[in-house]
C-alpha cells in the first residue's frame, strides 16, 4: 500500500501508513480557514501527534481525542492540559527529544526542535513544555520528518545521520490569514525559517522530497522564493529535495508520486 500524506494547511497532515493507520500531526481544521476537512470529518484516527501547544498546532486533539479515543502523543505540558480537560491519562503518552516511542504499532522518534511551547491550563495558569519534531515510520523505506515550528540549527545534520528521514515538511512563511490573532508591539517579519534557511535545512536533514509549509495559500512570495533556493542550489550540482507544494486538502501519494 502506498503511503498517503494528506494536507490541510499550516502544519496539520494526516499520514496514512503502509499498514493502514491514520495519524494526524498538529490537527488544526475547525478553525483552518483554508482546509475544506473538518474534524469531524475524519473517520479513522489511529494516533494523533502533537508537536506544541500553539492554536494552530494542537488544534482540534482534545476533541479529536474525545470523539475517536485515539491515543496521543505529546510533551508533558499538553498531556497536562488535555488531562485537566478530563481526556484520560491512559490516552495521552508524553514524550520529549530522544525518547522513542511506539504507540498504535507506529514507531515515532520525537527529534529537537527550537521553538517555544506555553498553554493556558483551565485554571488560568500557564504550562510550558518543550516542543518536538517528529520522525514517524510510515513505511518500510519510508521516514517521515514533522518539524514542529523549528527554526534552523545545525544539528538538524545528525537526525540525518540517526534517523535518515526521507520525506518531511519545513516551514517557509507565516500563515498570514492568522497573524491578526498574534498581539503585541511592531510586525512579525519571518516565519520560523525564512525560505533560504528551509531550503537549507530540507538539504541538512537529508530528504529526498520536501514538503513546504506553514501557509494557507501556496501562491505566495515565501514559497515561490524557497522553491528558487532550493533550484539555485541545485544549479551549482548539490543534492537537494524535490518539491511538492500542496494545497490544503491535497494528497502526495508516494509511490505514484503524484497529487490529486
């Protein structure tokens, strides 16, 4: 069977593995202005992953979790909210960089991420964690790469010498249907990554094809730019990812490495 990665805007996927299982990573849809799925929509959830607890991140896992009981996976400041809400301890399995997991029968390598990770609990106290990148086994020769809102660092060259991802997603953008939601002083320039530090990052983690991210619409500046970073590098004979931009909704099917 091949492997399925659905789209659904910003960083939300939904992986459909060699075996069958459904996994969604950082499940933002009902408030997505962009995804034509919504939550409820999904028929088969076998685990939800979480990368951090931003709006557009965990999105829907509380109601995702609730309605199908699939389990999750997430840092400790998550399993904590999600607990208070009432979603059973046993659902949730906390995790942080290195340690490996295997939940649903899916092996998932939570991996290092630089960002920041803070959710208002229903007390009205805030809970910090530390955010993840993921790299989920979704098939034999298949390791797919989550990157959990990272900015670049340099030892994004050693998950590609430990857990050599062949296919993942990178942020290029901001989703800028979303940034009115962001308060505070002065303008937000960058996404996590600027286009030439994704298009950089997608070569050091090794991927043979790189998904670009973190948009709404695709027809914008910052993906165009990635996309020409990622040519110009080629032209000097580098090794680089293929491309593929999706739109929400769309699938990358890998072994007919096609969109439909």
């Amino acid at each position: 069977m091949a492997v399925q990665i659905r789209f659904f805007g910003v960083a939300a996927y939904e992986i459909i593995t060699s075996w069958g299982q459904h996994i969604l990573i950082d499940p933002f849809l009902d408030e997505n202005p962009g995804t034509p799925v919504k939550s409820e929509e999904l028929e088969q959830v076998d685990l939800i992953l979480v990368s951090h607890a931003a709006l557009d991140h965990m999105g829907d896992t509380e109601a995702l979790a609730r309605r199908t009981g699939a389990p999750v996976v997430c840092g400790g400041e998550i399993k904590a909210y999600l607990m208070a809400q009432g979603v059973p301890e046993s659902q949730v399995r906390a995790t942080t960089w290195g340690i490996a997991v295997e939940v649903a029968g899916i092996r998932i390598q939570p991996v290092e991420c630089h960002h920041w990770s803070q959710i208002r609990m229903p007390d009205g106290t805030y809970a910090s964690g530390v955010p993840m990148g993921f790299v989920v086994y979704a098939g034999p020769d298949v390791r797919f790469y989550h990157y959990g809102d990272t900015a670049i660092f340099g030892d994004m060259r050693l998950i590609k010498e430990l857990y050599r991802p062949t296919i993942g997603c990178v942020g290029v953008t901001q989703p800028v249907e979303l940034l009115s939601r962001v308060s505070g002083p002065g303008q937000i320039l960058t996404g996590e990554m600027s286009p030439k530090e994704a298009a950089i990052a997608a070569q050091w983690l090794g991927l043979e094809t790189v998904l670009p991210c973190h948009y709404i619409e695709p027809d914008c500046d910052d993906v165009r730019e990635f996309e020409r970073c990622l040519e110009e590098t080629r032209s000097w004979g580098e090794n680089v990812p293929d491309s593929v931009v999706l739109k929400p909704g769309e699938v990358y099917a890998l072994e007919q490495s096609m969109t439909y």
